[in-house]
C-alpha cells in the first residue's frame, strides 16, 4: 500500500468520528507496510479531553507490540496533530508522521518545532497534503452541520 491508500483508511477512521458526533480525525498506525492499530477522535465518547485519534492509536500499538517504544512505525492521521499528540508521537518513537489537512495553522509552528528536536523523544519526519482536499472538505462540512 501507499501513503494515499493508508490515508484513505485514516479518512473512513475520521468518518466514524464524524458519524458519533465527534470532530473528524481519523488515524492508522502503520508498522512494516501493515496496519497494526486504528483509532478516531472519542473525546466525547470517553468523556476524556486527551483522546485525540493518534493518542488512541498509540495506546492500540503499544498493548499490540506490548512496547511503548513504537520505533519504525508511521502515522497516519488525517489532520496534523495538535501540540499533545505530537508530542507523545516523539515520545512514542514513531518515525514518520503523513497528514491530510491543517485545521489549526497557529500549532503549525509549535508542531514542526516538537519534531524536528530531540528534546521531545526523537525526531519525526512529517509530510502534509495527502488526500488534503478530501480531509479538509469533511471537517468543514461537520463544523457547517454543527453551526446549522
């Protein structure tokens, strides 16, 4: 599979999401060109503020590899992560962030800074815009709905 297919597995991720009320993002974990944990935004569902998609994916993989050290692995994720995820995925080891959309253009900054230092954990590769218009146009039509 490619970066575009696994997005695409990310995208029906944040379509759950989406379909439960919640913001959609959606996210996989990809490990030797194989999925090995799926999540979406449950914040609402969890009743729980810090259960972000790529937080779940995290502690799937982790239980999954019995190893928080995710080392290797790529994350898929339909909008680039906020501050907190990103850095647990420095913290996680995770090699490689790939992301759809950019909701908030304020943590870009702040995002790419956690990733680009040692500081965090380790440094993480990141590469936006993959299947961007689709993930943008579905986080804009749930806000659309909400304000209607």
């Amino acid at each position: 599979m490619n970066d575009i297919e696994f997005m695409g597995l990310a995208l029906e991720e944040a379509k759950i999401a989406y379909q439960n009320g919640e913001v959609p993002v959606g996210a996989v974990l990809v490990k030797n060109n194989q999925v090995i944990a799926s999540s979406h935004n449950q914040k609402d569902s969890k009743n729980c503020a810090i259960f972000h998609a790529e937080i779940g994916c995290i502690m799937e993989a982790s239980e999954k590899l019995e190893n928080w050290r995710l080392i290797d692995c790529i994350l898929y994720v339909t909008m680039m992560p906020c501050p907190m995820c990103a850095s647990a995925i420095a913290q996680s080891r995770i090699a490689k962030v790939v992301y759809g959309t950019v909701a908030n253009t304020n943590d870009v900054e702040l995002v790419e800074k956690i990733f680009s230092t040692r500081s965090y954990g380790n440094t993480v590769e990141l590469i936006g815009g993959i299947l961007e218009e689709e993930t943008s146009n579905l986080v804009k039509d749930f806000f659309r709905e909400k304000r209607s």
